[in-house]
C-alpha cells in the first residue's frame, strides 16, 4: 500500500475512534487503537514526500499520547475527529 492509501485508512480509523469514544464502547476504541498503530507501522516504511513530513511527526507524537491517556469523553473524542480532518486533508501531500 502507499503512503496517500495507509494515511487514508488511520484517518478513517480515527473517525471510527471518535465514533467508539462517544458510545462508551472501549473494547472497539482498543481494538481501532491496535488497528491504527499497525497502520502507523506500514507509513513508517512507506516512502512519504518531506511535505507531509511535519504533519506526519506531529501526529505521531499526539497519537502515542492519546492511545497511552484514553479517556471516554469528548475532549478525547473530538482529538481523534480532528486528527482523522486533517489527515484526510493531508494525505494528498504524502
């Protein structure tokens, strides 16, 4: 898979996640989490353009946080929605 297609499916994930979040549903949140970092481990390999590089480190960084602090709730909710807009945005630059 290529890096625009892996960038595509953790966004989807993330929108997924959100989803999960608001329902309460922590076992799905857990299954998408190890989902996603498998998901995080194929872009690492793939070749990416050094354009959507800061993106892709920023949300690294932010992603290995949230995944060790879930909290049920909106605040957290709503990071994964916004990662999974910004993303879908920025997959056309990888």
């Amino acid at each position: 898979m290529e890096a625009r297609e892996i960038t595509l499916n953790i966004a989807v994930n993330l929108g997924r996640l959100c989803r999960w979040c608001m329902e309460g549903r922590r076992s799905r949140i857990d299954q998408f989490l190890d989902e996603t970092d498998k998901y995080l481990k194929d872009l690492d390999a793939a070749q990416k353009s050094p354009r959507f590089l800061p993106t892709y480190e920023w949300f690294k960084k932010d992603f290995e946080f949230l995944r060790n602090n879930v909290r049920v709730d909106e605040e957290w909710a709503e990071s994964m929605l916004t990662w999974a807009n910004i993303l879908t945005h920025r997959a056309s630059l990888t």
